[in-house]
C-alpha cells in the first residue's frame, strides 16, 4: 500500500506540474491587441462614428445619419480572441472576426437587389444586444447572408448570459470551420461553416435612429492568442 501511495503521489504530482507548465506557455502566447494607451494601428471602416481611448477603454460614440462603423485591426486566421465590453442598453453592437470590406459597390448575397456600398464591412459579427432580445454571444452574418449563424432556441442559458447595464467578457474561438463564443463563461455560439478562412477584427458602433443618442460602447482588456492550423 505504501508503495502505490507513492507512486499515485508521483503521479499526481507530475501530472501537476505538467499542467502548470502548459498554463504558463498557454499564457506566454497571448498578445495585448490593445495596450490603453493608442488606437493608432487600428484602422476605422464603414461609417464616422468616433472612437478615443479613455481610461484604460477604447469608447465608441454614435454619431447621427451614419451606417454602421467599425474600428478594425488583422487579418488574423486561427485564434481564441477575449475582450471585456460595455454597451448603453438603447445601443446594440458586436465584435467582427474574419471580416472583410467591400473594395466596390456589391450586391449583397442574401439579397441582391440591395447593394452594398465601397467601405462598408461584412462577416461574421459576435453579438451584443439588449438583454431581452436573447441574441448576445450567436453571430450574424453582417453585410452578406444577413442571418444568424447557430440557432438560440433551445439554448436558455446561452440566451440569458449577457447581463446589461455592466460589463461582460466574452470569448470567441475560431479554428478551422468550428467557431465558438461565450460570455461570462457560459457557452453560447457553436457552428461550422466555411466561408471565411481569416481576415479582420472589427468593433462595431452601430448606426442609429434619427434624433436618438448619442450613445456608447466601450471595450477593454482586448487580447488574442493565435492558434495553430
């Protein structure tokens, strides 16, 4: 007995130490997208919304009679992308990944007959909305099909994991075909599709109603970690 305790100690042992050297190199490998200082490197696309760094944030404004604007930096391909986000509830919003933005006026796939202007961005965008809409956490495919990419129906938990009024963390994983989100830990988005290898991360401010706002969306703690193929 005494024996094979020594040896489940070893074991155990080993497979704790194993662990921590994996969580160190894990966290060795991820990089600041920003570092609370400048937005310098990142490029504004699609509308005028303003953004400025603020205390540490990254604050998006809404600005009247413009489209949706989004503050972009890639393209990246493979990665597990992590931000903190804090909407004003009249505004929705969402975080691009692999995205693109039209070179020339293109009609738009789900609906040719509407045409999408030079400039403006389209991709999978990761929610963020009004809590009572349920819809934070799944993607949309913005500019493009215009439809949700996994379907919330059957996900209660997933549908009452943004919490308003305050901030939430969400984590996106893209890795081949599968892409991935959750926020404050609980599992939202889960689907394949392959449409979009790579391409930019986008903040959005979206667009608003004619005498409404201003209104504000701020980001923070933005960090990614690349992955393999």
């Amino acid at each position: 007995m005494r024996r094979n305790h020594l040896c489940t100690m070893g074991l155990s042992f080993a497979i704790a130490f194993g662990v921590g050297l994996l969580a160190r190199a894990d966290e060795g490998t991820w990089a600041s997208l920003f570092d609370g200082k400048t937005i310098q490197d990142w490029t504004r696309e699609g509308g005028f919304a303003t953004y400025e760094v603020r205390d540490g944030m990254i604050v998006g404004t809404t600005a009247e009679g413009s489209p949706n604007t989004f503050l972009c930096k890639g393209p990246f391909t493979d990665f597990i992308l992590e931000l903190e986000v804090h909407c004003d509830p009249p505004l929705n919003s969402g975080i691009q990944i692999r995205s693109h933005v039209y070179q020339e006026d293109t009609p738009q796939m789900s609906k040719p007959e509407r045409i999408r202007k030079k400039g403006e961005v389209y991709g999978y965008q990761c929610e963020i909305a009004a809590a009572a809409t349920g819809t934070s956490g799944n993607f949309w495919d913005e500019g493009r099909r215009t439809k949700w990419l996994d379907d919330f129906s059957e996900k209660a938990e997933a549908r009452s994991a943004f919490k308003e009024g305050q901030w939430n963390h969400y984590r996106i994983v893209a890795q081949g075909n599968r892409i991935r989100s959750w926020i404050n830990g609980v599992p939202c988005a889960d689907f394949q599709d392959g449409l979009d290898a790579g391409g930019l991360i986008g903040l959005q401010v979206h667009g608003i109603k004619k005498g409404s706002g201003p209104y504000q969306v701020r980001w923070r703690n933005i960090r990614i970690r690349e992955l393999a193929d």
